[in-house]
C-alpha cells in the first residue's frame, strides 16, 4: 500500500489535470468513494494496524482526506456532493 505522503503527491497531480466537473467527480470517486478506494482503503486498514502505527498514519490520513474534499470542493465552484 502507498504511503500517506506517495497518495498526497499522486493526488494533488492528478487534480491539477483535472478539466471538467465530470473528471473531478471521477478523481473523487478514486480517492473518496465508499467501495474500494484509494484513501478509504488507507482509512479502514488502519483498523488492523499496532497502536504506535495508527497514531502515525490516522492523522496524516485524515488530513489528506480533508485537503482533499477541500480542493475538490473549491474545484467544483464550492458547491456540495
């Protein structure tokens, strides 16, 4: 699994491709969604993590998460999903 910093950078490149409303949504879906995405599945495997090793990567995680739904957000004329 990609590191919290490797998913940030792959992130942030990809949303400055992004060209219309229907990509975004395509790119929230990728790192977003519920089923099987990329930062979600970051999220949930934390549960199955040491202690010391949640405490490292559950913050970081939630702070990409919320950067994310920022961007994505101000992306798509700040209008909400």
């Amino acid at each position: 699994m990609a590191s919290v910093a490797e998913l940030k950078k792959s992130f942030f490149a990809e949303i400055d491709k992004v060209g219309n409303r229907e990509d975004l949504e395509k790119l929230r879906v990728k790192y977003l969604g519920r089923e099987k995405r990329i930062l979600t599945a970051v999220l949930r495997s934390l549960d199955g993590m040491p202690l010391a090793k949640r405490k490292e990567l559950g913050p970081q995680a939630q702070e990409l998460k919320r950067e994310a739904e920022k961007l994505l957000s101000n992306r798509n004329g700040g209008s909400a999903n």
